[in-house]
C-alpha cells in the first residue's frame, strides 16, 4: 500500500496540524531508545 500526500490539499493539513495538541499537557520522559529516519525514508532505532 503507497501513501499518498498532495501538499496542497488543505484537508490534508488540517489534522496534521492537530498532532501537537493531542500531547499537550503530558509530562516529558526520557526514553531508553530514540528513533531516526534518513532521507530515503530508511528508519533505525538506537537504544541508550
């Protein structure tokens, strides 16, 4: 399944800009691994 995103569709950036708000108030925590993605979409994750 492909994913498409149309950059200007304004549907589309409606709810991406909403994302925030659902963390908005939780507490920051550290993690015991971050997550990392290049620019050909290749994603590692390194654990500390």
């Amino acid at each position: 399944m492909k994913l498409a995103f149309e950059s200007n569709l304004q549907y589309q950036h409606d709810p991406i800009k909403l994302i925030p708000a659902l963390f908005e108030g939780h507490p920051l925590e550290n993690s015991d691994y971050s997550m990392n993605a290049n620019e050909k979409g290749e994603q590692s994750f390194i654990w500390h």
